[in-house]
C-alpha cells in the first residue's frame, strides 16, 4: 500500500522532565528547554495526473491525499501525553518539524501518533486520543462533480501509530508512521449489458444512487475492531452520464462483519424508457436496483482506507436484491466488484 510515511527522529532529553510541565494548544514542554529534540519529517505521495479518468484503477487523486495540518501525539507506556507538536503551515510545506523530548523517557517505549486534517485539542491520555470520534460523514459526500474533483473542506482525515523504545539520552531514534484515511472509498460504474437492446425495447439510464445503512462514526485511531455506531447514515447522489455510463462516488467510514440483511445498500435508482427517447415521459417506468455489499471475507465488512469499484451490468429490467463479494484493496489497487442486475 502507498501511504504518507512520517519518519520521526528522536533525540533524548539530557535534563529531567518536571511533573509541572505546561500544557499550550499546541505543545507539552519539558520544564528545562535545553533538552533534546525530535525533528519529524514526511515524505507525501507523488501527485498522480488529474486527468485520468473516473473509475480508473490507479493512484490516488491530489485532493485525497493533500494535507493541511498535521498533528503528532507522544505518550508514555502509562498513556500519559509526553509531547504534543502540531505542524505550522511552513513546516507542512517543507515536510519537516522538529521538537524536544524529555530526558525521563530516555530508553523507554514511547506511543507516536499522528493525525492529520482533523484538530486535536484537549488531549492529555491515549484513552482521550483513542476515543476522538470522526462523526460527520456528509463532510465527505456531496454531488459527484464535487467529490470526483475536490477533498472535504478539511481535507480527509487521516491518522497512524508506532511504537518505539528510545534509544539512550543524546542518541537518535528513528520513527516511522504510515498514515490511512479514515474512510473507504466506494465508485459505482453502471452500464447496459450489450445484449439488453436484443432482449428490451428502448433503455434504461440511472438517475441517482443511494446509500443506506452506512456506519455513522468512526474512530479517529483506527481501533483493533471497527466502532461505525448506529449503521442510519443515508446519502443520495445524482448519476453523472458519461459515454453510456452513469458514475457515482461515495466516501464512507468502516463497518465491523455484519449479517446479510444489516449491510451496507447501494440503491441504483433508474428509468425505463420504452422507446428509448428520455426526452418524452409518458412511455417511462421506474426501476431500482440493489446491491448489498458484501466485503471482503463475504460478511460486510469494509475497511478504512479501502478502494471498493462497483462495477454494474444492468441485464434486465427487473430490480432484484444482488449480494455480491467485494475483496478489500489499498486505495491506490482497487478491486473490481463485477455485478449483473436483472432477468
């Protein structure tokens, strides 16, 4: 999988770390300043072209991948918060920011972790950071012009941990993290089976795609069991057409293994024109299609940071329920889901 990776270079304290350190927004301080220093730099995806074609299997889209904060979580094997360090927009553009450590957590192993795109504040124990929620899933939906072509306003949430013994006082430890977006991504491709014209009169064009049932939260730091809350999230997007097929792009948060009957719905919403011609209604029929996503293992369980390509052929006209298996892939190697609708 291609991720942010955040190398943090950890230099030791040489003076002792006071229990009345102070607390800012941004920073927890060793109470002596001539400490040493953790200088963490990243290194960021290469932009892939922004010309590629919806539906295409490869890279991530710049919009995906942009940053505009980044915050770094330091905590003792007691889960105490040691150091908090959030980026300046000039250490954001040079991949680079450094800060000290103190001396007491000289050859001790250490909690790193990082969060970008969402603010951090108030954190003072890992069970406050572990229990940051990431709850607004209409942030990242909308219409598909804008989905397809632009991130969240806050970008897209992302986070990662490590862990790591430090090396003595006045030695250097090294620090890798790799960052996942706290949503799977979902594109839906729609087209008429090439036989449909020799079975049907006229056509059938989607005019949208609902999602239902979809987890409505998430954990900021992805947990050992996913935690999506009450599964009522619903979102309606309108089709774009394109050269015979009809587009739709969703973002949203992880689930746990679900029954059949409790996952996540795609509803493809259509219209059957008798002649073919859209541009005149009294000969249209409504037609809807759904689609239960399966997951990888076949018990509806999506991952964050997961590509899921839906690819549907429309063979009929008749709106049955398909359950079809989806395998989970690194957002930059999606997967085909193939799936055939209709008698």
């Amino acid at each position: 999988m291609k991720k942010l990776i955040f190398t943090a270079v950890v230099i030791t304290a040489l003076i002792a770390f006071a229990s009345c350190a102070k607390q800012t927004d941004d920073y927890i301080a060793p109470a002596e300043k001539n400490g040493g220093e953790v200088t963490v730099s990243f290194v960021a995806e290469p932009n892939m072209s922004d010309t590629r074609a919806f539906f295409d299997t490869a890279g991530t889209e710049p919009w995906e991948k942009s940053l505009r904060s980044v915050t770094v979580l330091t905590f003792n094997d007691a889960g105490a918060l040691l150091v908090q360090r959030s980026f300046t927009a000039a250490e954001v553009t040079a991949k680079k920011a450094t800060f000290s450590m103190p001396r007491s957590a000289a050859g001790t192993t250490c909690e790193f972790y990082v969060v970008a795109n969402k603010p951090v504040t108030g954190i003072t124990t890992k069970a406050a950071l572990l229990a940051l929620l990431d709850s607004a899933p209409a942030t990242y939906n909308g219409t598909f012009a804008t989905v397809s072509t632009t991130a969240p306003s806050g970008g897209f949430t992302m986070s990662g941990s490590a862990t790591k013994t430090l090396a003595a006082a006045g030695s250097t430890t090294e620090v890798a993290v790799s960052l996942k977006r706290t949503v799977a991504k979902v594109a839906i491709q729609t087209a008429l089976a090439a036989d449909f014209n020799s079975k049907y009169q006229g056509s059938v064009k989607i005019t949208s795609a609902t999602i239902s049932k979809a987890a409505s939260q998430t954990p900021v730091i992805a947990p050992a069991t996913p935690a999506p809350g009450t599964m009522n999230y619903t979102t309606t997007q309108n089709s774009a057409e394109a050269s015979g097929k009809f587009n739709n792009l969703f973002y949203l948060f992880e689930t746990a293994a679900l029954n059949a009957g409790s996952r996540v719905l795609v509803t493809l919403n259509g219209i059957y024109d008798k002649d073919g011609d859209f541009s005149t209604t009294g000969d249209q029929t409504p037609v809807t299609y759904d689609v239960e996503l399966t997951g990888a293992a076949n018990n509806g369980k999506l991952s964050r940071n997961g590509y899921y390509r839906v690819a549907v052929t429309l063979s009929g006209l008749t709106g049955q329920s398909v359950s079809a298996t989806i395998t989970v892939a690194d957002w930059e190697t999606p997967v085909t889901q193939n799936i055939s609708l209709g008698q």
